[in-house]
C-alpha cells in the first residue's frame, strides 16, 4: 500500500466542506462551518492561504510547490495539527507533506488510480480529493471564479514572487462543468455557497441551509 492510499479506501461518506481563496471568502463563514465542525463530524479542506481563516481544518490542499514551500513554516505554527497535502512531484519524497499525484489530462472527476485531478487549479483538485476521500456532498466556499475588482483573493495578492497573474477562469470553468456531471454521475452532491460567484453548473445555496 502507498503513502497515500489512506485517503482513497474511506471508512464513511460525510460532508465535506471546502474553502478556497476567492474574494467572497471570509472570516464569518468559517466560524460557522467551524461551529458544525466541532459538532457534526464534517470534512474540512483549506485551500492555500486560506489555512489562515480555519487553522483548525483538517486538511490543506495546494497545486502549487512554489507557494507550500514559502509558506511551510507559518503553516507549522498556526496549524500544527492540519494535514497539508501537495500534488506536484517535488514533494513525492517529503516527509512533512503528503504527496497524492495529481492527473493533468483528467477533464473533469475520473482521475487516473490513485491519483487526483488537477483541475488547472488547487480548488478543482480539493473537490476531486474530497470526492476521492469519499464524500457524498461537498460544500464550496470561496469558488468565486470571478476578481472583485482589482482584489484577486480575500487575502490580497501573494508574495511579489509567488504567482499573481489573473487566472484563467474561462478555462476552468469547463473543468468545473465536466466536474458537475461527473458529481451527479457518482452521486455526490456539490453545492455552491460562495457569496459571490460566476460559476453556474453547481447547485447555489446559503451555508446556514446546507450546514
């Protein structure tokens, strides 16, 4: 068995919430999923710095090498207990992190075994690693798909040397629609709840109602 097949042999299927970066994302919405947390058993994923809105999650995704590496010591401060997990090959030997292989040529939730899709970007490879670990329904908060204004993320833009180009939304949003039937094909619910968002192909609800 590999380092990583823990997370693709699931014991139950429960609710995952997961929190990217997008402008809509705040600190009000994770105190609420934190309260339901604490009391109902949900899964919780973090994308990127997000870490910094629920340091209690259980899980830390990233697509991104470059941004784990400059922000490995503040993540082992202010989340001690998180599981960060990374799906490029230059942690595939690391000790700390928790490398499971993302597929680059998966369109939308059919990865290649033991490996995850990369979805172009870290919150499309979070939604197939919930699904992955078993999920049944996954709640989505910060999938804004969209800048608000001149603001790229909630927290603003990265370090200078980290990368800040606008993303591609309009190439991501076809994996996310792929992703959508490939959700209803499993059976897994995946609700939208970001306050802000462009993206229409999962179903759209308020977090007080899905929680």
């Amino acid at each position: 068995m590999n380092r990583h097949a823990e997370y693709f042999y699931p014991r139950r299927r429960i609710t995952f919430v997961i929190m990217a970066s997008g402008p809509s994302m705040c600190q009000e919405d994770a105190d609420l999923v934190e309260d339901k947390w604490m009391t109902d058993g949900l899964g919780v994923i973090v994308v990127n710095s997000t870490f910094r809105l629920a340091p209690w999650a259980d899980y830390l995704y990233t697509n991104d090498h470059d941004w784990l590496e400059w922000h490995l010591p503040e993540i082992g401060t202010k989340s001690p207990y998180i599981s960060a997990i990374c799906g490029h090959e230059a942690y595939a030997r690391d000790s700390v992190v928790d490398y499971i292989p993302f597929d680059k040529e998966a369109k939308g939730l059919y990865p290649k075994p033991g490996h995850i899709s990369w979805g172009m970007n870290s919150g499309g490879a979070a939604i197939s690693l919930a699904e992955r670990m078993g999920a049944s329904k996954i709640i989505l908060l910060g999938y804004d798909q969209q800048w608000d204004g001149d603001r790229p993320r909630w927290h603003g833009k990265h370090p200078p040397h980290l990368q800040n180009r606008k993303p591609g939304f309009h190439r991501w949003a076809e994996w996310f629609k792929q992703a959508a039937k490939d959700a209803e094909a499993l059976g897994v619910d995946i609700v939208n709840c970001s306050r802000q968002t462009s993206l229409e192909c999962f179903r759209r609800s308020r977090l007080e109602d899905e929680l």
